[in-house]
C-alpha cells in the first residue's frame, strides 16, 4: 500500500468521526430535554420545601436526579464545543502558500548541486498530514470519552425517573 494513502485515509476517518461526533449530539439532548421535563412535572408538587426538616426520600431522589442531569449536560457541552475554548484542530493550511512552498522547493532541489542537501516535499507533506491526523485523533479521542460519559449518566437519568414515577406518582 502507498504510504501517503494509508495516512490519508487515516486523516480522512479522523474527519468523519469527528462529524459523526459533532452529529452524535443530537439525541442526547433530545432525550435530556425529554427527561428534565419529566421530572419537573413529576416534581411539581414536592417543591418549594417548606423548611430543611420536611425533606425525605423523595426529595432526596428529585435532587440526585437532577444533580445527574446537570452532569450529563456538562460533558455533553464538554463533548461538543469544549465549553468556550473550542476544539483547535489543525488543517494543511492555506493552498495557494502550499502550493508556492512546493515551487519554491523545487527551484531549490534545481539550484542546489548536492543531492543529499535536496529537501522531499512528498516528505514534508507527508509529515504534514501525519501530525494533522494525530490532532483529529486525540481531539476525537476526548470527545468521544465525554460523549460516553454523558450517555451513561442519560442512563441513570432514566432510571432515576422511573424510579420517580414509582414513588411520586403513586403518591397522588
């Protein structure tokens, strides 16, 4: 196989997952959305509390509930946008300089009488493409942690609120 299509499909998946990463959020928050509302309706009549004293089981799981549910939207936001830092991943670059870069390297190889002193742009390229991939991969890496992360404490939301529906709505 070619070395410099092995690492571009290499940096061409690391691409995809990470639109497939930026499409992957959608659902979660649909179903967070889903859930908070659930449990505020659920949770209508156990809030306001009158003092500290009166809270018992049912409060306790409202509030664990959504402490799991601020949780799960922290690394949702953490796995799409990094909060207010963002995702810094590298591109090529500007295409007329590459471009310009590889003339200039070739008048260069032309000029220069010592072969061993030519510089391989094929090379420099490759290079280039490598360390871009290895950024897309970890950033992708990250992301899809904290992605998990979120979806598995959507799965202790949903269970909390069955739970919820259990002892608050047998209550009525």
């Amino acid at each position: 196989m070619d070395k410099y299509n092995f690492y571009k499909s290499l940096y061409d998946r690391e691409l995809n997952r990470r639109n497939d990463l930026d499409a992957s959020i959608n659902l979660p928050l649909t179903i967070i959305g889903i859930l908070i509302t659930t449990n505020a309706y659920l949770a209508k009549n156990l809030f306001p509390l009158e003092s500290i004293c009166k809270m018992n089981y049912r409060h306790i799981l409202m509030t664990i509930t959504f402490l799991v549910i601020i949780f799960s939207v922290f690394y949702l936001t953490k796995s799409y946008n990094n909060f207010f830092k963002g995702f810094r991943y590298r591109n090529i670059g500007n295409y007329l300089e590459l471009r310009k870069h590889e003339l200039n390297v070739s008048e260069y190889n032309v000029k220069t009488a010592d072969v061993k002193k030519n510089i391989d742009f094929d090379n420099q390229v490759l290079e280039k493409i490598i360390s871009i991939a290895e950024n897309h991969c970890a950033y992708n890496d990250k992301r899809s942690y904290d992605l998990y992360i979120a979806k598995t404490s959507i799965f202790f939301i949903i269970i909390f609120t069955i739970i919820n529906y259990i002892f608050i709505g047998a209550i009525k």
